[in-house]
C-alpha cells in the first residue's frame, strides 16, 4: 500500500484549537477540505466530549482541515496514541471545493 502522507482533522487537532500541539512541528501545508458523513460528540468518562466522524457518502459534509506531511508517517503511532481506542485510523476521501479530491488518513467512531 503507498504511504500516505496527509491527514484530515475535523476537532481539536486543527489549527488554533486546544490540541493543536499535536500536529504543530509538522512540517507541510494546511488545506481547507471536506469529507461525507456525520459529526456526533462522543463523552468520554466525565469529559465534556469530543468530535466524532461517521463517514457516509449520503451524509453531510463535515469541514475540517488537511495536512500534507512527509512527518505524519513517521510519527502516525503518536497520533494513535493521543487519538486513543475510541478512535479508529482509517483511509478516505477527502474532498476540496474546487472538485478535487485525495486520500487521507482520518480518525473516526470505532463501533
């Protein structure tokens, strides 16, 4: 399988927001997207929740913002890690308002 080497975040992992450390020292470039689904707030023990995606290619789109990194498949077990086992790794489409699209790794709902 080739490598991928972006990823898409639609929650606190985005620039600005309270994770952001995450993803910060990446080195790469940050891109306005899209993917199909529905946004859901998963509580996590007394925590107040997080965003959670449910991708659906019927569903709505749910904006978020991708990186371009040659650094996300080095350091993809740290962002595993942070993501935790309520979150699955998965590859998908992600869509740009100009009509193109590419793939990318995206957490979503583990069922």
């Amino acid at each position: 399988m080739k490598n991928i080497n972006s990823i898409f975040v639609y929650g606190t992992l985005q620039p600005g927001m309270q994770n952001d450390k995450i993803l910060k020292d990446f080195k790469g470039n940050w891109k306005k997207g899209y993917v199909l689904g529905k946004l859901l707030n998963l509580e996590i023990g007394d925590d107040y929740g997080h965003p959670v995606l449910e991708l659906d290619n019927k569903g709505s789109k749910i904006y978020g913002m991708l990186l371009e990194s040659k650094d996300i498949e080095k350091n993809i077990n740290k962002i595993d890690d942070f993501e935790g086992k309520d979150y699955l790794r998965v590859v998908s489409n992600i869509f740009f308002e100009d009509g193109s699209k590419t793939l990318a790794y995206v957490y979503v709902r583990k069922k």
